[in-house]
C-alpha cells in the first residue's frame, strides 16, 4: 500500500488515453501452454475470411494462421484495432458510439513489435502469441490506472500487475486496452461509468451492452480486439456476452487467480473470458487457470483445473450426456413486468429451438419443474459485505492512490469505500445505493458462517439433483429478455437467471443462440458442478459447431484500413451502415482432428469468423482513417465445503474411472 503522490496522479492516467507510444511491458515468467493442432485449412482461407469482412469475428486460430503466413504482423494488428476503437468508440455519423474503452495502453505498438521479434525468431509462446485483447478496467496492469469506471480512482495506479494479466502476458498476449464497466461492477443491467458513461451495444446502439461487463462485451463483438477478459459476480461476464452474441465463461469459483482484481464479493467473484467463440474461450482460460499463492481461493481449491481445456473440446460431447432443461418458471423470466412478456416469449423461442438442437447431437434433454422450496435451496451464497471487502482489498493493494482521497473520511491512512462516496462523484445509480452498501460493511464471522453454509447447502443440492437424473449439466436461457433500450425498463434484472451458478461457485458458460426479429442476440448458459469446466465447455462447443449462428454487428462495419491490410481492391461505402437485422447462417463445421489419438478441434473447426458471411460494408477512409475520429470522450474523464466437495470430488473420480 502506498500513499497518494501528487506527482504520481498526474499525467499517467491521461497520455493512455491519447495514442500508442513507445514502451516494453515484459510478461511474468513462463508459462506453459497447450497449443492447438495445425488447422486443416489453408493460411488463405484465413486471409479471405478477413478480406471480407474485416477484423470483426475473427477467431483466435484464424488470427493465429494469419500471423503464421505473414500475412499481417501483430503491430499491424494492433494498428488496425486500434483504428476500429478510434473510428467507432465515440459518436460517428447517426451513432452515438459505443463507449466501450475507457483506456489505450501505450506500451502495446511496443509489446506487438517484441511479439512480432520473437515469432521471426522462431519463439512462438501459444495460439495468443501476438494476439491483441482488452482487459475489465478493474483489472491491474501496472503502468495503467485502474479506475473501476470512477471519476474519483482515474490516477489509482497499481504498482503490479494482476495475475490474470501476467500470465496472458506470458502466453504472448498483447493487451491494448482497458474496457468500461459499471462502476465498481455495481449494476448488472448496464454499464454506466463515471468516467465514459453507459456503454452502448453495437447490435442496437440504442441498447444497452448489460453489465457488468459491458465494456468487454461491446468491444469484442465490435471488433476492437480479439477476445477479453470481464469479471463475474451475478452474471456480469454471462448477460453481456449473451446480448452481444458472444461466448462468456464464468470459471469455478477458485480456477481463475482474482490477485490485482477489484472485488464485489469475494467468495462470488470470478474472472473469464469473453469470445466470439468457444474454442477461443478454452484458449484464453487455458492460459490464465490454475493456482496461485497471491490468491487464497486459487490455493486453497479442492480440486486442481486441468490446462488442458481447448484439447478436451469435442464436436460429439453432447452424443450421450444428459442434460437437465430448467423449465422452471423462474428459469423462463416468469417475473418480468406485464409489457416485457412479448419480448420474454420470443427469446424463449429461441431458447427452446436450442434445446432441440442439442437433442439432434444426441444428448437426452430432461425438462425440469422445480418447487419454490426446491428453487430456493437451489440459490446458494448471498451478496454480503461489499464494502467490507473492498476494504479489505485495498490494505494490501500495493498502489498509488488518488491525491487526498484517503483524507477525506476516518482513518485518514486507509482508502475505504466511505471515502470514495465522500469524493461525491459516484454515478447517481450508486448514490442511490450508498445507504444499502455501507450498511452490508460488517464481514463478520457469524454473517460469514451462515453465507458459507448456505452455499454448501445449495452446492450440494445442485449435486443432488444432477445425480438424481444421471446429469452432467443444466442449462437454461442467460437471460429470458433481449438488451432492452436505455433508459432500463423496470423488471428488467429479473430475466437474468446468473445466480444460479454463482451462489455456488459453479462453473457457467453462455454461448449465441440466435436473434429476436429486432436483431437482438439471445443467449444460452450451460452450468455445471465445480471444476468441470473442461466438461461444460465442451458441450458449448458442441452446440454451437452444430448451429453456427452468431453473426457480427454491422453498425461497426470494416474500415477501409483494415480491408486494404489483408490487400482489398474494393471501392468502400462513404459511412457506416445503420444497424441491420443480423441474419442467421448455417455452416457445416469440418470435424475435429486427432493428435496422437486425442480428439480436439483443429485451429480450423473454430466457428470460422462465426457469422462471417453476414455481409459487411466499409467505411471510406477520409485520408485520415483514424485522426478524423479521435477517442475524445477517453481522454474526458476515464469476486465450499463439506459434504457437496466430497460429493463433488467423488463424482469426478467414478466418471473418470468409468
């Protein structure tokens, strides 16, 4: 922990949200990684996916051949996101833009051309070697400003890096930026920061992007990096991805180190990937799993994860497995307000054709009504002690606060949530909420206690119940409305079914299921019982190689820069097409490929830029691409015991020994 400096507060935060300059940023150690498979297809099938449609969509893989071929280099790369963040974040034409970036990182042009050295030297990290990808601004990278979306935490600097960013650094990662969120993650429904205001969705401008997450999500569906990382508390990585069309895994509580992230609360909090794709997603969780002695719940898990999740995916894991279909009322957004059920009803659609789908892969769907009584041994641990954890948090955070934000209330050596609600500054969503936060401080043992034995409880009812049926999963819509216009309509958070997993530290993993006639994405979540993460990601994976559905946002067409970097001809269009109504293909998926009898994905059964045929146009390039859409508005103002673990463990032993 380290006192405010003045000196420290000043320009660090603000020349990050200018432009990419000069700079290393080395990653933390070695690390280990399990690369794909050679793709079946060639290098060229890459480059015309990208000829057509520009960045947007493409997966980590096609990324990957493109950087192989020497097609592109990874500095061109982050050129050209960072051309889509300059062309697309703020207001454009009749768009009100995205607001999805709250900061650049300087150091990436830096850190690109050190990955782009080391791929000609032959030294090759992973399939995330060179890749560009933006991290949740509650995140720590040391030299950036952590911010949590607040006005008052813009010049919070952290002297370390998070673990999550160290190992996606070591894994040859390339973070370019820092997305907005709601502030300190508090909102479920938008992300609305002090610092860039509510994020926007690129499916429908008009909408929200959920939260919180939100940033992440917007960025990554508009093609601002490859993939992200979000944080998930009740859904904040699920419900964005799935009104943005992308895959959102929420780990195991204890498989992803939550070292250097701003919590909400702790035995809730987890870190995840956000993708357009799950293959994409395994290779991201790939790389940042696993224990870490900077992190108690890491350490301490029961259970270690594999680092093997994109070799464990299969495109036949649904052939056999039984999976239970939640028809709860509850499970189907039965508490939405009386003008919202239109809107529930087509997303429950949707939802169902999905259900029918994994039946055609041969799983066997056992439809489930459950009792209130069932459904509320079911919920799991509560939201407790917010403040009190963000307290705690910040004793140890080794960091540079914000110049006299700790003076402001009692003890004047701590920074404390008081003095960041005494700063006066909060959004007024948190304002409204003060009272309630500070009241939920106390963390004490007793309040503890009774919140741990609520989720064993749950865990081990959850545990139960799949083994009552012969379950390896549940599934359910993420949420049973579509991103609904802003201002947020009331009964809107109660479509959103996120809890169920997070009260037990389950493993949840949402992936596209389709659009409502307005274009509006709809999500499916998959959940499972801790630490089969391996498992549930593979039954995604298998889904959605069978239904290919999502296709990208055309209200961030490609530039005319990015077109011309994979060698276009064609005369663009002068502005950005208005948001469309995104039409569903269907592709017929090449088949996994086998490596020394194992089967796994090849690069190329990844969904290939997944909604790649959607039809994007450009936008004409002004003889300043980038510089007639600078980034004003960045610059403005920038988180189990007992029986149900036995039970759990036990589980995984017979299945594997069967």
């Amino acid at each position: 922990m380290h006192q405010s400096h003045a000196s420290a507060s000043a320009s660090a935060f603000a020349r990050r949200t200018v432009t990419v300059t000069a700079g290393v940023c080395l990653a933390l150690g070695a690390f280990a990684f399990v690369a794909p498979s050679a793709s079946a297809t060639s290098d060229s099938d890459a480059a015309s996916t990208a000829a057509a449609t520009g960045l947007s969509g493409l997966t980590i893989a096609q990324i990957g051949e493109l950087l192989d071929a020497g097609t592109v280099t990874s500095a061109e790369l982050v050129t050209a996101y960072l051309d889509r963040i300059a062309a697309y974040d703020d207001a454009y034409a009749d768009e009100p833009g995205l607001h999805a970036v709250i900061a650049l990182n300087p150091d990436a042009a830096a850190v690109a051309a050190e990955r782009d050295a080391e791929r000609a030297a032959g030294e090759i990290r992973g399939p995330l070697h060179g890749v560009p990808i933006v991290v949740k601004d509650l995140v720590d990278l040391e030299g950036m400003a952590t911010t949590n979306g607040a006005i008052a935490f813009a010049d919070y600097l952290p002297d370390t890096d998070s673990t999550v960013v160290a190992r996606l650094e070591a894994a040859g990662a390339v973070i370019i930026a820092k997305t907005n969120l709601s502030e300190f993650a508090w909102s479920g429904d938008d992300s609305e920061s002090g610092i860039r205001g509510d994020v926007r969705n690129p499916y429908d401008q008009t909408r929200t992007s959920s939260g919180s997450s939100g940033g992440t999500a917007a960025a990554v569906a508009a093609g601002f990096a490859a993939a992200g990382i979000g944080s998930d508390t009740y859904g904040s990585i699920r419900t964005p991805s799935a009104h943005q069309s992308l895959v959102g895994v929420r780990p195991t509580h204890g498989l992803v180190s939550l070292a250097g992230v701003t919590p909400q609360v702790g035995p809730l909090d987890t870190v995840g990937p956000m993708t357009v794709s799950v293959a994409d997603a395994a290779i991201m969780l790939d790389a940042i799993a696993g224990a870490d002695t900077a992190d108690a719940y890491t350490s301490s898990a029961p259970v270690a994860g594999t680092t093997e999740y994109f070799a464990a995916l299969s495109d036949t894991a649904l052939d056999g497995a039984t999976v239970l279909n939640m028809t709860a009322t509850r499970f189907r957004g039965g508490s939405v307000a009386s003008e919202l059920t239109p809107a529930r009803d087509e997303v429950l659609s949707i939802y169902d054709a999905a259900v029918e789908e994994l039946r055609a892969q041969g799983a066997t769907v056992i439809d489930v009504e459950l009792t209130s009584e069932q459904l509320s041994t079911l919920g799991g641990r509560g939201w407790y002690g917010m403040a009190g954890y963000l307290d705690e948090y910040w004793v140890d955070a080794e960091a540079t606060w914000p110049a006299g934000l700790a003076e402001l209330t009692e003890p004047s050596d701590a920074l404390t949530v008081s003095d960041y609600l005494a700063d006066d500054r909060e959004i007024e969503s948190i304002r409204g909420d003060a009272a309630w936060l500070l009241t939920t401080t106390p963390l004490d043992p007793t309040t503890l206690a009774n919140d741990e034995t609520r989720g064993a409880s749950a865990l081990l009812a959850w545990t139960n119940l799949f083994a009552e049926y012969g379950a390896v999963a549940a599934i359910y819509p993420t949420d049973s409305l579509p991103a609904t216009t802003l201002p947020l309509s009331e009964g809107y958070y109660n479509a959103r079914n996120a809890g169920w997993a997070s009260g037990v530290g389950a493993p949840a993993v949402t992936v596209p299921t389709g659009y409502t006639a307005s274009g509006m994405p709809v999500g499916m979540e998959f959940m499972g019982l801790p630490f089969d993460d391996a498992e549930l990601l593979s039954f995604a994976y298998d889904y959605e190689q069978a239904s290919q559905v999502r296709v990208a946002p055309e209200s961030t067409p490609a530039l005319a820069s990015e077109l011309a970097l994979f060698a276009v001809d064609e005369e663009p269009s002068a502005t950005p097409t208005p948001t469309p109504t995104p039409t569903a293909t269907s592709t017929t998926p090449d088949p996994t490929s086998s490596t020394g009898g194992s089967a796994h994905p090849s690069a190329s059964a990844t969904p290939s830029a997944t909604g790649a045929a959607a039809a994007t146009k450009s936008l004409a390039s002004t003889g300043a691409d980038v510089d007639a859409r600078p980034v004003i508005g960045l610059a403005a103002g920038l988180v189990l015991v007992g029986g149900a673990t036995v039970a759990i463990i036990a589980r995984r032993r017979s299945r594997d020994a069967s």
